[in-house]
C-alpha cells in the first residue's frame, strides 16, 4: 500500500518568513494530494490539493508543488503569519472516487513566532 | 451548518468497559471514516464506510467495531478497550459526487484515556 513520509516534524519560523514542508510517497500510482490543517483542539481541515496533471498550485500565501518523477510533494507559505502555526498533515491517493483511500504523513507542528 | 459531531469530546474509562463514540454528519455523505492520532504516527484509518450497510477495515482496525445503519451516522464502538487505545480520535466524511469529491470534512476529535 501507500506510504507517506513527510518531513520535518516540527518547524519553527519568524512571522514574514517563509515554511516549507516536504512530503514523498511510494505509489507511483497516486494522483491526489490534499494538504490538511489542524489548529489546536479541532479537526483537521483541507487548505489545498493538487493532481498529478498539474505541476503547482497556489491559493494567496500559500502553494503546493508536485514532482511526480521523484514522488514528491511540498507545502510552501509565505509570508507567516501567527495563525499559520498550527499541525499540517500531508496525504496521497489513487483518486478521489468510491474506493480511493487517502494515506496520510506523520504531521508538521509549524510554530510563527512573533 | 455542514458539520460532522462527535461526542463525547473527552472520556477517561477503565480497561474492559465497553463505550461508543457517535459521529454524525448533516452532508448527506456516502462515505465515513474513523482515523486514530497518535505522536509522531499521524492520522491512521481505523474503519470506513462508503454507503449504509457497507464497512471495511483500515489500517488500524484491531479492538474496534463499526455499523452503518443510516446515512448519516458512524458510530465507532470498543468492546474491550484497553490501554493501547487511548488516542484521540476522528470522524470524517466526504461526498462521491461532484468536483470536491476528494475533500474529507473532520469533526472536532473525541480525547479517549483508558485507565
């Protein structure tokens, strides 16, 4: 099955900088990625996706790039702000239909720090 | 409001006593599904859901049980719960249909402790 690694596990920017987080996967098959949020004591929430026929994507602050040859995946925000710190899961899947299966990353605490 | 609800948020129990945790959601989703969070592991699947009358396994799914007896709710039910499963865990669902087919709507958590 699917395998998600996402790196790091925890980072730490000052408000204005940029964040980077990295993910890979195994299944060359996979073409959804959704990027999640979770703000403290709630649930996670989807901020962006992308699919394997697009390279980039970009909504305001923040984008996502995909490298289907490396099986690879990023998160880039920029211009930080103190309510950007939250966890940040990274996932992957065949689809988006009745059977696909969303495989998630370990998670990336992000801290803005004023 | 589009939501999904679980309850109860928190419980401490005891290793043996039986609970289930409700979800609920007003979307009218096909699909459900129950994950687990736990340090440095991230979100893993316990059971899912992708009509009524339909479950399957995850990755997770030893010491739990599902239904789906109508559309709208998921409960997720420890027989015998013990120690390993104190997690905090997550409800979520998601439509078939439509151009947001992949975007998966999370309740608020449900913080388990088993004694």
């Amino acid at each position: 099955g699917e395998n998600v690694e996402q790196h790091p596990s925890t980072l730490s920017v000052q408000e204005g900088d940029s964040a980077v987080i990295k993910c890979t996967y195994s299944d060359s098959a996979s073409n959804y990625f959704p990027w999640y949020k979770q703000e403290l004591g709630k649930g996670p929430q989807l901020i962006i996706d992308i699919r394997s026929n697009v390279g980039e994507k970009k909504d305001q602050r923040i984008a996502v790039t995909l490298n289907k040859t490396a099986k690879h995946f990023s998160l880039h925000i920029t211009e930080t702000q103190p309510e950007d710190s939250a966890v940040y899961f990274c996932a992957a899947s065949l689809g988006t239909g009745t059977a696909s299966k969303l495989t998630f990353g370990t998670g990336t605490r992000l801290q803005v720090t004023l | 409001e589009a939501q999904v609800t679980q309850n109860p948020r928190y419980l401490i129990t005891v290793t043996g006593k039986k609970l289930t945790v409700t979800c609920s959601q007003n979307m009218n989703h096909e699909y459900m599904s129950w994950y687990r969070q736990d340090p440095g592991l991230g979100l893993r699947q316990i059971y899912y859901s992708m009509n009524v009358e339909v479950t399957d396994k995850g990755d997770v799914p030893e010491g739990y049980k599902v239904s789906r007896k109508e559309k709208r709710n998921f409960p997720l039910i420890l027989e015998s719960p013990s120690p390993n499963q104190t997690s905090l865990y997550f409800c979520a669902s998601r439509t078939h249909r439509g151009p947001n087919t992949g975007e998966l709507f999370f309740g608020e958590g449900s913080r388990l402790t088993v004694l």
